[in-house]
C-alpha cells in the first residue's frame, strides 16, 4: 500500500518500494526507461532517490497501473506534460505600460538601496570611536 512521501533529502531503494508499492527490480527497470526517474548513486553504490524521484515513479505507476498506458504512452504523457510546463510565466495581470512601469519602480527603488549600501559612515563611526577614547 503506497504511504505518504516523508520529508528528507533521499530515500534507499527498500524505502521508495514501501512507500510507492513498485517492487525494486520494477524500480530498477523503470529507471532505464524513464528519463525523470535518476537517482543518484553512494559511494558504496547504493540507489539513492529524491523527493522528486518519488513523486515521479508514483506518477508513473498511476498511469501504467491505473490509467492502463503503455510504457511507449506513459512516456509521451510524461514528456507532453514536461513540455507544457516549460516556458510559462506567471501572469500578474499588468499591461505592458504597466509591466514597464512597475519595473522602472523597481529599478529605482534597487538604485537607492545601492546608494544607501555605498555611503560610508562618517559622523557615527568618528562619535563612536571617541566616546571609547574617552573611557
């Protein structure tokens, strides 16, 4: 029975075959025909999944298992819904006047922070160096 995915860096074959409910030798396979699904590798050789992998080989299995794909159409979907998400913007509703506007605010209010960066203390460093001296 799939669990839910735990919060951590990176998870050992045993552990994604729990949680996912794939066996590993399917794991294993499906990493040599699923481009998204890379673990990493340990020194001592060991399959080390992330977060993402997870999320992606439950993906996977919901469309081989579920949604009865092929492998072949399982990895069409995969690389349609991959190239749909590629290349949008978030839209913030602004015309292209407004869009120019708002970012030339942005720009000066960035220039006034760099200005205030630069400025060398001058007053404040020399009263705070005296009131030292004067202990």
């Amino acid at each position: 029975m799939a669990e839910e995915i735990p919060d951590k860096l990176y998870f050992k074959i045993g552990e994604v075959a729990r949680i996912t409910g794939v066996k590993p030798h399917v794991l294993r396979y499906w990493e040599s025909e699923f481009k998204v699904v890379r673990p990493i590798k340990s020194k001592s050789n060991q399959r080390l999944y992330r977060k993402k992998d997870v999320e992606s080989i439950l993906m996977i299995k919901n469309m081989l298992y579920n949604e009865r794909y092929t492998i072949a159409g399982a990895k069409r979907r995969l690389k349609q819904t991959a190239s749909e998400g590629r290349g949008r913007q978030l839209d913030l509703g602004l015309g292209r006047q407004e869009t120019a506007s708002f970012l030339n605010q942005v720009a000066g209010e960035l220039e006034e922070l760099l200005d205030l960066v630069d400025e060398e203390p001058d007053d404040e460093a020399g009263e705070a160096e005296g009131e030292d001296d004067e202990k």
